[in-house]
C-alpha cells in the first residue's frame, strides 16, 4: 500500500507521530516531506546513516537535538533548520521537558524507499508492538528488514560489513520461521488521515523554495 499525502503514522516505543505532508509518490520517488511531532522523552530509534539520501530538519515549535556526526546541534527557533549529508550518523532527540516538539522533515533521494521503511515498515511494526522499547525490531525481523534496505537506513551501533555478515547469517532462518523484508501485516494496513498543520511564514518559505532534484544513481545493496 503505498504512502498518501495526509497519512499518520505513530510509533510509541519512540513517542513519534508523523503527518506526510508531501508523498514520495508526487516526486517521482526523490523527496518526500513529512511533519514529525515528537513528544517529551521521544527519539529516532538509534544511530544510523542514509548512504546515499539527505534529511533536514526544519523547526516549527519546541525543541529538538538533532546529534549529527558527534556534535549536538539544538533547534530552538521556530525556521531553524540543519541538514544531515548523506552517509552522515546522526539520531535526533526531544530537547522539551513540558511540550510536543514539531519539525517538518525533508527526506531528498530514494524518498520512496525511505517512507516504505520507515512508515509502512518499522512504524507499523511499533503499532503492533514488534518493537523494543528502543523502537528496534527483533533479530530475526531485523536481518531481513535491514538487508532489503540498506540502501536508504544502516544503524552504525556495529561496523556495517559486520552487520551484513550476522544479517546474512540469520535471514535464512528468519525467512523459515515466516519472517520478511516486508512484513504483510504492516505493508497492508490502512493509514488514518489528517490534514497536515498550516506552516509558520518562515517555514513554509524555506520548506516550498527547495526544488526535487533529479533521482540519484540507484546503487546495488550489499
């Protein structure tokens, strides 16, 4: 089922709602634009990379710590903006005690795979409660999950060539105790809807004058 404008999807392990604001689908695939609100305690699930994929973060209100190669950088000002380059570890955190935190965040190359991951995929599993209190599958979930998308998602707790190497390892079994890359469950389930929040001035402006670049070489996954 593939990602719509005005879907909300909710993740609770890491306290995350997301509107899609713009569907990778009206791209052509490259970019995709979707307003994160995080609650107070909230958090990407872990340290990873996108090998080949840009993700900004454009404040709208609260605060958010966006960790970016080992450096904290704190958005506290509704048009605040950081940009994380592609291959880059980053995680972000609620930088709030007391309210909701709300960023727009642009995902720019392999949007299409990135929102299927993350929206279809990890954040259906958390609804169903296939998560740690982390937000991380289990192994065996894991192994496939991450192998089919490693193009656009690698977490960076161990060195990439050694989590290829367990994934390899553990997939066979995975797949014949019934798990996949895809898990149907989530991949099927109806998104509810919402109609995304009107954008402060500044926002708005920085967020509409970004222009879709052309797709990105699709390279092999290894």
């Amino acid at each position: 089922m593939a990602v719509r404008t005005g879907d909300v999807y909710v993740n609770p392990p890491c306290c995350q709602r997301i509107v899609v604001r713009t569907a990778a689908q009206e791209t052509g695939g490259v970019r995709s634009v979707m307003d994160l609100y995080v609650a107070p305690g909230g958090f990407a699930a872990d340290f990873h990379v996108h090998p080949a994929s840009e993700e900004r973060f454009t404040l709208v209100r609260g605060r958010l710590r966006v960790s970016i190669a080992g450096t904290d950088v704190i958005l506290d000002e509704p048009g605040q903006t950081v940009a994380v380059p592609p291959g880059t570890v980053h995680r972000f955190f609620s930088a709030s005690d007391h309210e909701e935190t709300f960023a727009v965040v642009e995902f720019t190359q392999r949007a299409d795979r990135f929102e299927r991951l993350l929206l279809r995929q990890l954040f259906g599993l958390a609804e169903d409660g296939r998560l740690d209190d982390q937000g991380i599958p289990g192994p065996l979930q894991t192994a496939v999950t991450m192998l089919e998308f490693s193009d656009v998602l690698r977490f960076t707790s161990r060195p990439w060539p050694v989590q290829r190497t367990l994934y390899a390892l553990l997939a066979p079994v995975a797949r014949m105790r019934g798990y996949r890359a895809c898990d149907p469950v989530a991949e099927e389930r109806p998104a509810s809807t919402a109609e995304p929040e009107t954008l402060p001035q500044e926002v708005a402006a920085a967020v509409n004058s970004r222009q879709v670049p052309r797709p990105a070489p699709q390279p092999h996954r290894r």
